[in-house]
C-alpha cells in the first residue's frame, strides 16, 4: 500500500507540472468549451496508454539501440506542438458575452481527441517517462510481472485523465472570463501560443539520459 502511494505521489508531481499537454486543455477548453476539451483528454489518454503499452514492449531500448528513433520522433513532436502553437497565435478572438450575434467557436470532437493523442503520443519524454517509472513498482516475487506492469499502466491512465478533466474544466471557466475582454484574450493566445512554441523549441534539444 506505502508503494502505491508512493506511485500515486510521483505521478500527481508530474501531472501538476506546466507542460504542452496542460496548455493544450487550457486552450481548447477556453476556445472550443468543455466537451472539446474532454474529447482532448481522451486523446491524451490513449496516447498514455500506447505509452504504456510500448514501454512494456521495450521501444525505450530501441531507442538506446537506434538513437535517430528517438530523434525521428522529437523532432516530429517538436514540429506538431510549433504548429499547434502557430494556430493559437493566429485564431480570431471569441466573441464577447455583450454580442448579441455570439455563437463562440464550433467545437471539432475529432480534432480535439486527435490533438491530444498526437501531442503527447510525439513526446518520447513520456515514453522514457513510463518506460523508467513502471518498472521501479514491479516487483517480480508479487505475481506475473505482466500483469503489473498492465495495472500500474491503467492507474496512470486513470490518474492522468483525472487531472487533464480538471485542466479542461479549469480552461472552460478561463473561457468565460476571457469572453468579457477582447484584450484579456489576446493576452491569453499570445501567453499560451509562446508557451507552445517554446515547448516545441525544447524539445528539439532533449537528448536520452
């Protein structure tokens, strides 16, 4: 039980760290509302789950093996979040709460889960990320090592959709208040679009450890 809440700790650290997945639900949230931004959610969480499911399989090694996997796939997560990025610096403000012609902007399901799937699926951070976690709780005198690896992969999953549901509310709410100002939302898009594209710029330097 200790190590569970050890495993649960570690995970509620990283979940609550700023990064392009909470920025992504944030945005989609305030631009698109809370279903899209529960539809992007979902996306994120199968992406985790492929994660999990790879890291079981061992990918990290092959990228140890084969370094240009790992830079094929950074580089490819670099150009997705600069272009999420670029988006949210060009999208036109919301209309205000005072228009009586607001219809706010329509919310696109399929594109909402496919961001979420592709920004974190194109992170090999999160990858490595599982890949040197799960093991650490595995014990192999405690039943089949497969079946471990595979509970402690839903627990992350679940843990994971819990605080990106909390995310997409929260951006929701943000939503809101930026209706009331045209210059509080253009604060809003620059803050968010930079922060994008600067997570794109790191990650093209991220090396393996």
């Amino acid at each position: 039980m200790a190590e569970f809440w050890l495993f649960f700790m570690a995970l509620a650290v990283v979940f609550l760290l700023p990064g392009p997945d909470m920025i992504l639900l944030l945005q989609t949230g305030a631009r698109e509302g809370k279903v899209a931004a529960l539809a992007t959610a979902v996306g994120l969480a199968i992406a985790r789950g492929c994660h999990v499911a790879l890291a079981a399989l061992g990918l990290a090694a092959l990228f140890k093996a084969a370094p240009w996997t790992f830079d094929v796939v950074r580089l490819a997560g670099a150009v997705y979040l600069l272009w999420i990025g670029i988006q949210c610096l060009r999208t036109t403000l919301m209309p205000t709460v005072n228009d009586p012609n607001a219809t706010g902007e329509a919310p696109q399901y399929r594109q909402a889960i496919q961001r979420g799937l592709l920004t974190n699926l194109l992170n090999p951070k999160a990858l490595l990320f599982c890949s040197v976690l799960l093991p650490q709780f595995v014990d192999p005198h405690a039943g089949p090592v497969l079946a471990q690896f595979a509970l402690l992969g839903v627990v992350l999953v679940a843990i994971g959709f819990l605080f990106d549901s909390a995310y997409a509310l929260l951006g929701t709410v943000l939503g809101r208040w930026l209706q009331r100002s045209p210059s509080a939302q253009r604060m809003q898009q620059w803050l968010f679009g930079s922060l994008l594209i600067g997570f794109a710029i790191r990650l093209t330097f991220v090396q393996q450890a």
